[in-house]
C-alpha cells in the first residue's frame, strides 16, 4: 500500500486539503497529478505476500475491486476533509448506500430512515432492501423524537438521514439525531452529498459514517459516476446493543474479529474486503481520477453555488408565479434556525419552488428553460431543474406525494456557477410562460 507523504492533517486548512490530501509521491516519472492505474490485477512479490494478502495480515494491492492506487489518493482525501478515519470509493452513491447497509443489517432486521430523502434512496429501501427482508420505517418529522423512538425497534441496525433532503431542503439536525442513536447504541449514516464537507461536517455532530454520491458536488463537472463511504472509526460495534456479527466475530477460523484486528479501521476493512468486494461495486480508476479533480475545487465551486441559490431563491419567494419556496436559509422557512446554527446561514444549492397553476403550468415553464438543463441529476457547474411528480417520484403512490410534498406544480432546481441575473433571467421568461 502507498504512504501518503502529503497535507492529510488538519492541521491544514480545508482549501489545502482539498488539493493535496492523499497524494503521494509518484515513483516511476515524478508526475505532479496522480496517474490512472488501469490495471485489474497486480503482481505478488512471493508465496507468502499472496497468502499474507489474501488472509489480511499484509495489506496492499490485490485485485482493483478492492483496492486501486487511484482510488487511495481519493479516499485519503475525502476522509481528510470530513475528519474520518478512511473512506471507500464505489461505482455510485447508490452502491455506496448499499454496500453499507447491506453491511449491517440482514433478513428480518429494520433500518430507520427520515422519510424525506432522495427518491432513489427511498426506492432502493422499499424494493430492493425489501425483497431481501431488510425493512425500513420512516420517520416524518426529524425533529420530533417521540416519532423517533416510536420507530426504532429491537431489529433496528442503523439510522439513516441526509444532512440537505433532495427535493424539500428540509434540513435535518443531525446532532439532535445522533443523541438519540447513541442512546439507542445504534449507528448514525448520514448522507452528506447535498451540503458536501464544505458547508457540514456530520461526523463532528455524531455521526458515524458518511456516505456521498460524490457524482454530484464532489466531482462537480457531471463526467463520471462515483459513490463513497466515509468511515468516523468512533463507533462501539462490540459494545453495541445490536449485534454486528461481521465486525465482532472471528474473521475466520482461527482469526481475530475486526474490531480487534483493525479498531478505528474496523468497518473500512469489513467493508472494502467484504461487502464492497462481494458485491463487484467497483470505481473505474477514471473515474476516481476525475472525482479527484473535481474535488480541488470544491470550496470554490461550492462558494458559488451557495452564494447563487441564495439569489435565486430569494427571487423565487417575490414573484407573483410562484406559489412557495422550500429553502432554508430563507427567514421564512421552518428549517431556517437548523440552517442558521448548522449550517451556517446556508442551504445548499438543491431546493424546489411551486408554480401556481400547478402541472400545466409547471410543464409550461419546464419547456420554456433555455439556459437551465432539463435534466435528472444535481450538483453539476451547470443549473438544472426537474419536476419530481412526473419523473423522480412518478412511481410513489399519489398518497405519499402529498405526504412528502411533491405536488403537480413543484419544480426542482440545482444551482450551478454561471452569472446568477442570467439565471433569473431564464427563470422570468419561463415563469411568464407558466402565467400565460
């Protein structure tokens, strides 16, 4: 395995880190960027490195569906800016989910969730976890903790929250959250894509792992698909209520468990050789080169995205077409408080707006975008919008729309970087259009 020779301490500041955690010296040529280690295997140096390999007592390169040279450089670095102990890249933020939760629970256990997250998520947890019997209860009011211990159960092995709901940006408290999972002795996931490092750090709250679909702000530019798993390494699983077989148990006959063999690092390892590894959710080495990229301007990018929304939004809330805005870092919103003392006054840059007239005039105003790209995904440079009802959220009963507040007239937008008046200017003629 490389040693990292770079700024991985935060002793460094986050726009420092953002640069060169991670990196190492490149031994071959001296090149300045991390090259793409296309490789899918590596050579063993003897009998005994292949075997000490394969049993764990030696770590390094094995097989790219663990361990990649690129990928390393990524992980150290995004551990770095969210104060982890190490991190896991993975094909999606969808696998990353996946690969984490599938860790630690099985059939006939629960998971608790706050029912307002991203579509796909809710998705993979009523089908997919589902069909292999893992089941979830939501919980509808984040800030209400009777609902919360209502909901977890004896079976319950993990709480799952995002820090920015995609669409509603209903933000959650995550420290308020935390205490009552570690009352529960149960670990706290929490999606941190939305808000990113820059604007939240989950694992300073309470958190216990961090997960991103780092497709989205981290990589920034829309090139390449990519998920991680961040790793907080403060979580008792032995002394937890719950049982976490896989982390506690002896590794293999004659085998330490984890948690004895690796502490801080003990989910990482379960997870990369384990769970990551058996499901085959690997990053292309490309694509972690370009989520490395991505990530070296973060604050930047992420500096101007807050700072657009913030614009944009607050435009939104004075036009005569629209009928609210869900945003809270306007004074308005019921999250405005979480905003200010988590968040620091800010939002994010994901958020929804209603137009008045509801789904015809929505798709009127969907169809009159010029400069915002109709288009499912978020995070990218470029704005874009989407309307949840018939896309995102178009297999959700009608029901659970209403519940979650998709209505016919709600429109999504991620803000990007361009001039922000250009960006209201699109908005005003779609608007107008919406009104005719």
């Amino acid at each position: 395995m490389l040693v990292s020779t770079q700024p991985d301490s935060a002793d460094y500041g986050f726009d420092t880190r953002q640069v060169h955690a991670g990196e190492v010296d490149e031994r071959n040529h001296g090149a300045r960027i991390t090259p793409i280690y296309l490789t899918a295997a590596y050579r063993f140096d003897s009998f005994a490195q292949a075997e000490d390999r394969f049993t764990g007592a030696e770590t390094g390169q094995l097989y790219s569906r663990n361990l990649n040279p690129t990928h390393e450089v990524a992980e150290r670095r995004i551990a770095s800016l969210e104060g982890g102990t190490g991190a896991i890249v993975v094909g999606s933020g969808q696998a990353a989910i996946t690969a984490l939760l599938l860790g630690l629970a099985g059939a006939g256990e629960r998971l608790v969730s706050t029912a307002s997250i991203y579509s796909g998520t809710r998705i993979l947890f009523d089908r997919t976890f589902a069909r292999l019997g893992v089941s979830t209860d939501y919980v509808r009011d984040a800030a209400d903790e009777d609902e919360w211990e209502r909901r977890i159960t004896p079976q319950t092995k993990a709480i799952f929250v995002e820090t920015i709901p995609n669409p509603k940006n209903d933000l959650v408290d995550v420290a308020a959250v935390a205490r009552i999972a570690q009352r529960h002795t149960i670990p706290l996931i929490v999606d941190n894509t939305v808000a990113t490092p820059y604007l939240i750090r989950p694992l300073e709250h309470g958190a216990d792992v961090v997960v991103h679909s780092s497709t989205k702000f981290l990589t920034g530019h829309g090139a390449a698909l990519s998920g991680v798993i961040v790793d907080g390494g403060r979580f008792d699983w032995a002394g937890s209520s719950r049982d976490y077989p896989g982390l506690t148990a002896p590794a293999a006959p004659g085998r330490p468990a984890l948690v004895d063999s690796h502490g801080e690092r003990a989910l990482e390892a379960y997870l990369r050789f384990g769970i990551v590894n058996d499901l085959g959710a690997a990053l292309s080495p490309v694509n972690s080169f370009l989520l490395q990229q991505g990530i070296e301007t973060l604050s930047l990018r992420m500096a101007k995205h807050l700072e657009n929304a913030e614009i944009v939004a607050a435009w939104l809330a004075t036009h005569p077409a629209v009928e609210s805005v869900d945003f809270a870092a306007l004074p308005t919103s019921p999250f405005h408080r979480i905003s200010r003392e988590r968040f620091g006054g800010h939002a994010g840059s994901v958020f929804a707006f209603t137009v008045r007239g509801g789904r015809a005039a929505a798709e009127r105003f969907f169809d009159s975008l010029r400069l915002i790209s109709r288009m499912t995904n978020i995070g990218d440079v470029r704005s874009m919008a989407l309307h949840p009802a018939t896309t995102t959220h178009v297999s959700f009963p009608p029901e659970e729309r209403e519940r979650l507040g998709i209505g016919d007239g709600l429109i999504r937008l991620s803000i990007g970087i361009e001039t922000a008046s250009d960006l209201i200017a699109d908005l005003d003629r779609a608007l107008a259009a919406a009104s005719s």
